[in-house]
C-alpha cells in the first residue's frame, strides 16, 4: 500500500511496517531476559501517561509555581509567599488555597516542611517540569489557563 502526499514523496507502507498489537510471548521473553530494562522502560511510560494526565488538569499558575520552586532549590518558599500565584486568578473562586496547593502534593511535586511552613519541589515534581518543557512547546505552556 502507498499513500501519495500532495508535492512530496511517496510514502510506502509495507505489511510489516504496519503497527500491530506486540506478540505476547515475544513480551514474556524480553521481560525475562531483561527485567532492569523491562522496568525502566515501564517506569518511562508510566511517567509519561502521568505526566500527561496531570497536565490536563494542572493550571497555568501551578506549573509556574513549580517553575518558581525549582529556582529556589534547597531553599525552597515559605507556603504563605506562594499565595501570590494563586492569587493571580483563584482568590475570587471557590477554590480553597490548601486544595490549590494540595494539588501538587498528592501528585508528588511538593512537599511541607518546617514550621514555620515551606515548600520545596520534590525530584519528581522537578522531573515533570523538565518533561513538559521537553515535550511542549513554550508557546503551548504559556496558553494554558489560569
């Protein structure tokens, strides 16, 4: 089979080249034959699907809030000075401040410590910041809401 694209080359596409659903037993092998790679792997994919997932449901201004943080390192923000982002837009909804921020800690990207409060950016927050600046264009990240 060929598909003509207008002005371009021919693309061939043989039988074999088409994507179809892995060999299952060909899988169980290269599991078995290779479980380090077998879990990285899957780890990666996870991550991806994840990051993916929250990036649906994550808000402009948190993904800027982890921006922040990661600027700051060790040190990390007083949680009483990061009410500035969620300022910007959700002072005047009904979203709650600890739930705005509570967000980010149960997919992991935060943590609390200390008192008086700070937060910090966690390796895997830090690791989905990284992912999403390498996946989208900042043009696409600057576009999101809120």
């Amino acid at each position: 089979m060929s598909i003509e694209l207008a002005g371009e080359q021919n693309l061939a596409l043989r039988k074999e080249q088409q994507i179809t659903r892995p060999d299952e037993n060909n899988l169980e092998r290269y599991v078995r034959e290779n479980p380090s790679a077998a879990i990285h792997e899957f780890i990666q994919t996870y991550n991806a699907y994840f990051f993916a997932k929250i990036l649906n449901n994550i808000f402009g201004s948190q993904i800027r809030l982890l921006e922040h943080l990661l600027a700051k390192g060790d040190a990390g923000e007083s949680y009483v000075s990061l009410h500035s982002f969620y300022q910007e837009h959700w002072a005047s909804t009904g979203l709650q401040y600890a739930n705005y921020l509570g967000f980010l800690k149960l997919a992991n990207f935060i943590r609390y410590q200390g008192d008086p409060m700070q937060v910090f950016i966690t390796p895997y927050g830090a690791d989905f910041v990284s992912y999403i600046k390498s996946v989208y264009t900042s043009s696409f990240l600057e576009l999101k809401p809120f």
